[in-house]
C-alpha cells in the first residue's frame, strides 16, 4: 500500500493511500491507538448515509464503540459556533482526554473536526479521513484546522496535525462528476510545481483519470500526498516554501470572492488561476511558450470550467486589498517548466488585467468537452 511519511516538529505521521481501506481502519487503528478511550466520528449527513455502516463495521470489529457525531454539511458549517456545538455534545457522551476525533468527510469536516481536536482538552487524537477528492489530494495533509470569520475565510484556526491519514480513494465513487474534476485541479497543480511524472500522466492517462480508472486515481493521489507532504515536512508553517502549493490561488481566491463562492468550486477558482499564472510567467519572461502551452492545455483539457463574467480590474483591486494582509506585496507563483515553480512579486498590474481577460475569452470559448 502507498505510504506517504509527514514530518513536522511536533510528531512524524503516515499517510496512507489504498483502495478499500475503509474496511481496514479498525485493525490499523486498532494497532495504533491502543489506549482510546472512546472513538467519536464526526461527519456530516451525505458521507454517513454512503459510508457510515462500512467505517462503523470496521471499527466494531476492530472491539471499539465508536459514536457518531453529525455536523451540518457546507461551508457555511465551517464557523465557531459549529466547533461549541460539537464540544457540548463530545461532554454529553463522555469524551476525555483519551478520546479520538474521526474527521470523517470533506475539506469542511477536516478543518472543522481538526480545530476541534486542537481545542477540545487542549487537545486530543485525530485521525483524518478524508472522503473528497479535494480533501484526500489536499485538504487532509499538512496540518491546517481552521474555520472562517465573516471577514473572510479560514481566518480562525491552529496548526494540529492527526495520528494518521486514511485515505481511501474507492469513497470517491459517490462523489458528484463536478467536484470529482475539481479535486482533479488540485493533483494537477501538484504535478506542476514539483512532480513531472505526475504532470505526464495527467498528459498520457487523460481519459482513464476523467473514467476515475482505480490504478490511475490511486497514483494520482500517493503522488500528489507526497508532494504535499514534502513541502509541509520542509516548512511547516509557511514561512517561504510552502507557498508553492498557491499556485493558481492568488487569481483564484480573487475569483472566488468576486464571484460570491456561488458560480465556482474551488478547485476550479484554482484550475482557472493556474491558466491565468501561466499567461502571466510568459508574458513576464518567466517561462517559454511550450511549457505554458502544455499546461494551459493540461488543465482546460480536463473540461469545461464555468464561464468568468468577472471585471479584470475588480479582480487587481482585490489583490490590491489581500496585499494589506501580506504584507504588501502581491505574491504570485509562476510555473517556470514542468515541475518548476517560482514566486514572484514584481508583476505589472497590466499584465495581471491582459491574463484575467484571456480567461474570460477562454471561458467564452469553445475548448473543452
Ligand atoms: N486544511 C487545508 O489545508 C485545506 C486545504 C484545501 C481546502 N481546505 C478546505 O476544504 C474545504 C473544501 O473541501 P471539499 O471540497 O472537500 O468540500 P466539502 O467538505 O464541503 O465537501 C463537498 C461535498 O461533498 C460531500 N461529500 C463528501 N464526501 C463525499 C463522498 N465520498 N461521496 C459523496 N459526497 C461526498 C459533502 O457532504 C459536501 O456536500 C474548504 O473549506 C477549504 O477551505 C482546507
Ligand atoms: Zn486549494
């Protein structure tokens, strides 16, 4: 089985991707947390009415009582008021210090259950298991808890990291076509900022991936985790390398906000701010016309992205907004080749007007399936 290892200050951890692992999370819990006192499963209605009688099987066999803890699905459950809540009711079933928290579900139920765990007794065991695309590519891995404040998102949060992430990628079957594709933007942006293997296969295995073949999907996600973990192992709290994992994030957070959170899944905010990163490394001498084409093509020949109504220069102010919050300057991650990336902060704001408007046209365009 694929085994990813994290290594951060506080404790190294596992990551492990296999298919039908779900069934097998008792046992290796079991292993590794001998002194549980009681597992409490978090997640939310979708995943548990999918998955729910499979993860609780395998945990009663394995001679745990495993309890389950339902949390309101969506982002809007992603609040403080959702983490009180679910203390009160962790106090209620008996919950000590010896507990362990399942985040069981999406990028939502991670960073929820993860902040939890980082609050609750000043801190009990995690496990994440991670049951979206996004989450088991991205979400799950590197230790980012967090809830959101009206001001803005993930402004509230701690660095917690879990005893283990498993991850299964056969609970991708259930997941709708649409966020399927839109976790698949977030591997791709692994391949492009530090792994040309995974970038070729994006390029050789484009219809087996889009047919969620499961040797391909495996592969997909051990080699994006690694990745993932390599760059979390060097810098954990972001002070410079990490940053590479917002390529396509800077325009893509600015198309999100500009578009309310309504028209656009993140990971395809993401896979258009990639295409828009691309533009602007060529257009600023940062890479060749080869590359950008090749990895323009690599994202949009996923399928179509939803279409940009969003003005060019309302997306700069926003920029121009975030910069107070970092410090500034307005970071840009720019793909350099294949598996090459490059943080700039000296780009022209006609430049970043010229790629915001190709991705208009393009959205307008007839590429794609
Ligand atoms: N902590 C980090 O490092 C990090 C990184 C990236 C994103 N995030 C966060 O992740 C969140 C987005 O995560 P997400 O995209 O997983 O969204 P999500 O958690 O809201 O899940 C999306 C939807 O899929 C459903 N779902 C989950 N698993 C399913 C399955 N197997 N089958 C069918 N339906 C299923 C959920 O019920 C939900 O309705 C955002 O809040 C984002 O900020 C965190
Ligand atoms: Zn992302």
């Amino acid at each position: 089985m694929p085994q990813v290892s994290v290594h951060v200050a506080q404790r190294s951890y596992q990551a492990r991707i296999e298919n039908g692992l779900l069934a097998r999370a008792g046992t290796l819990l079991g292993d590794l947390l001998p002194q549980a006192s009681k597992i409490f499963v978090v997640t939310v209605a979708p995943v548990r009415r999918r998955w729910g009688t499979k993860l609780l099987r395998s945990l009663n066999s394995a001679g745990f009582k495993p309890q389950v803890i339902q949390m309101p699905d969506g982002e809007p459950a992603k609040r403080l008021k959702t983490i009180e809540t679910l203390a009160e009711r962790l106090i209620r079933l008996g919950a000590d210090r010896k507990a362990v928290l399942i985040a069981f579900g999406g990028g939502v139920v991670g960073d929820v259950t993860g902040l939890l765990a980082s609050l609750y007794m000043r801190g009990v065991e995690l496990v994440q298991m991670p049951t979206t695309f996004l989450a088991q590519v991205d979400a799950s891995i590197g230790g980012k808890t967090g809830v959101n404040l009206g001001a803005g998102k993930n402004l509230l949060g701690t660095f917690y990291h879990p005893r283990i992430v498993l991850i299964d990628p056969e609970l991708l079957g259930t997941l709708a076509k649409r966020a399927f594709r839109a976790g698949l933007y977030e591997a791709l942006k692994c391949g492009i900022i530090g792994d040309v293997d995974l970038f070729l296969r994006f390029e050789s295995k484009r219809a087996q991936i889009l047919a969620r073949d499961s040797v391909e999907i495996e592969g997909i996600i051990a080699q994006s985790v690694k990745l993932k973990a390599e760059v979390v192992s060097a810098d954990e709290q972001e002070g410079g390398l990490r940053r590479v994992l917002n390529l396509g994030h800077t325009i893509g957070h600015a198309l999100e906000a500009e578009t309310g959170y309504k028209t656009l899944l993140h990971g395809e905010a993401v896979a258009w701010g990639m295409v828009a990163a691309t533009n602007i490394a060529l257009a600023v001498g940062r890479t060749d016309s080869v590359t950008a084409g090749r990895i323009a093509d690599a994202v949009l020949s996923l399928g179509r992205l939803p279409e940009l109504k969003v003005s060019a220069r309302k997306i700069l102010a926003r920029l121009q907004a975030d910069k107070k919050t970092q410090g500034g300057v307005v970071h840009f991650v720019l793909p350099r080749e294949i598996g090459k990336v490059e943080i700039a902060s000296d780009v022209p704001d006609n430049v970043v007007i010229n790629a915001v408007e190709e991705l208009r046209r393009l959205s307008r365009g007839g590429w794609g399936k």
